[in-house]
C-alpha cells in the first residue's frame, strides 16, 4: 500500500511509474529555480594595438588572482621577456590554429594551473582566415560560404573550450590599426595609433566578462563589466590590485559541486579513482519503490530520512551502500 493525498491506495505499478516520474521531475530536472551568485571563473578579453601593454597587463592582472599561471604564447616568445618580474610558466608555439589550441586548453583542464593566458588569440583567427581561403579557392571554387560552413564550427569550438575552462582565462587580442593627428593644449600635433577592431571573429566580445580596451598610453577602458564594478571605468596602467578585486566578486556565492563525480578532479583532496560514486538511477528507482510503499511519497521526506540514517541526501549516498539502504527501508514500519 502507498499513500497519496492521506488515502492509503494500492502500491501498483502504474502508481510507482507515476511516482517515481513525478520524484525525479521535482528533485532533478526543475524549469526554474531561484537564481543565485555562483562561484566563477574570470573570462576577461584585452584589446590594444601593438605597444599597449597586452601582455604584461595580463601577466600582472593574473598575478593579482593568485595561483600557477600558464601562458600560450604565440607572440614568438614575448611573454618571456616578464619572466624575471612574472612567475609563470609558458608554451611557445607557432602557426596557433584553433585545433592546437583546444589540445592545450584541455591539457590546463588535467593540470592545476589557477590562470591560463591566451596571448594572443588573434593567431587563431587569422589561422582560421587562411584555411577558409584556402578552401574556397580549392574544394569548393570560389563558394566561400561553403568554405565558412566548415569554418564557423571551429570558431564555435574554440569559443566553447574557452568558455568551459577550468580556470580563470586572460586572452589578448590584436587591435586593427590606424594612425591619427592629434593636437595638445599648446597646439602641437603628433600621431597616435588608435583602435578600430579587434583582429578576430565577429561577435567575439559577447562571450567574455570583462572586455578591456588599452590605449597607446597604457590606459585602459572597460567597455563591458558583468561585475558592475567598473563599467566605463578608465584604469590607468591596470595592475595586481585589479586582479585581487576580480577575484573577490568571483569569490563571491556559492560553491558549484556536481551530484556526481565528472571528468577531471572536483574533489581536489581526493584523486580521481578515490571518488566513489554515486547511486545509480536504477538503485534510485528501487529504491524509490520500496519507499512508496512505506508511505515515503514526498521528495523532502525521502531526504529527511536519508540524512537520519546515512548522513546524505539521495542523491548523494555511494553506489557502495545500496544493500544497507535497501535492508534499511524494507525494515521501516509504514507509521514512526
């Protein structure tokens, strides 16, 4: 017998079906929830043309986080001209294409490097420009929207890996170029190179946190701030000090941890094969099964009677004690 409503009703196995069904629907696959500030990683883009300051600004933002910083340098080795002020370990490599990228991307996931630099993400771009041409002058003559299909979808990739980084991400990118006369107070003309673009796809800066453009002068506009702490703001010469307060607001919430454990290491205290895992939906189903029959039709009394006896929710016992579970539920008596 199972209860619905107060009535004690039949246990049969449409009721279960339907129970079960209506069990996960609450506990797991909610619409919507209350929103709440999570835990995050920094996605930040520096724009500037060349002699703005990129790279050293982003090894002193990154050391202002905290943590092992790694740097992909595809700026022929000029990251490494800092490393007698930076701590930081690099790779150098050329001909940056988005394949090669996403291999060293997913290298930093395994690793525990706390900041990965991009710098610069220009070379994909233009990588990417180069083989869209060349497709479109071979395989498909001339039909250079049949090339992009082929295109698109690693730009697309590239965009996701970044974005599902386990660390913190600085990326730099080339600004497109053109020189302007400009006067002074006392009339004195001289030229400056200013921005017009950034050297990579089109949209590209949707997908970051911060974007920050530098000037020749080393001053910096933030031109969009999910923080809501420096929009428009002009930093001059940004520094450590930015770091350390980006990472405060990302700090800031609750901490993210999955139900169960996933590719890479979320437990840091534990390694990989020491994680043990969780029921299975099959041991939840019958486990379900029992507890519908012990009047236990309400998600919050499932839980509740889980943290009595075994000190976790459901969803989070170990696959190991499903037996003890299972004795443990048969020997319930219908009213406590």
């Amino acid at each position: 017998m199972a209860s619905m409503a107060g009535f004690l009703v039949p246990a049969t196995d449409e009721f279960l079906r339907k129970y079960i069904k209506l069990w996960v629907e609450r506990k797991e696959n909610k619409m919507f929830e209350l929103a709440t500030k999570k835990k995050s990683k920094l996605r930040l883009a520096l724009m500037g043309v060349s002699g703005s300051g990129k790279t050293y600004t982003a090894l002193r933002i990154a050391t202002g986080i905290g943590g092992k910083i790694a740097v992909i340098d595809t700026e022929e080795g000029s990251a490494s001209k800092y490393s007698d002020r930076f701590k930081f370990f690099e790779t150098s490599i050329e001909n940056a294409g988005i394949d090669k990228l996403i291999s060293i991307i997913e290298y930093v996931n395994k690793s525990d490097f706390e900041v990965l630099i991009i710098d610069s993400l220009s070379h994909a771009w233009q990588e990417l420009l180069d083989e869209v041409d060349k497709l479109t002058r071979t395989k498909y003559q001339g039909n250079s929207f049949r090339a992009w299909a082929e295109g698109t979808p690693k730009q697309k990739k590239l965009i996701k890996a970044i974005l599902q980084c386990k660390t913190h991400v600085i990326v730099t990118m080339r600004a497109k170029t053109e020189h302007v006369q400009e006067k002074d107070d006392r009339g004195k003309t001289s030229i400056k190179k200013v921005g017009t673009g950034v050297e990579q796809g089109k949209g590209i800066e949707y997908e970051f946190d911060l974007l920050i453009d530098l000037s020749q002068d080393h001053i910096a506009h933030v031109t969009k701030d999910r923080t809501g702490k420096f929009q428009d703001a002009l930093i001059d010469k940004p520094d450590e000090k930015l770091g350390k307060e980006l990472k405060a607001w990302l700090d800031e919430g609750i901490e993210i941890v999955p139900d169960r454990p996933v590719l890479g290491n979320p437990n840091p205290e534990k390694e990989p094969w020491e994680i043990e895992p969780t029921l299975s939906f099959g041991q939840k189903n019958e486990f379900l099964k029992i507890a519908a029959t012990k009047k236990m039709t309400v998600p919050t009394h499932v839980d509740n009677w889980c943290n009595k006896y075994f000190g976790e929710e459901l969803k989070n016992i170990p696959s190991s004690k499903f037996n003890e579970l299972m004795q443990k539920i048969q020997e319930k008596e219908i009213i406590e």
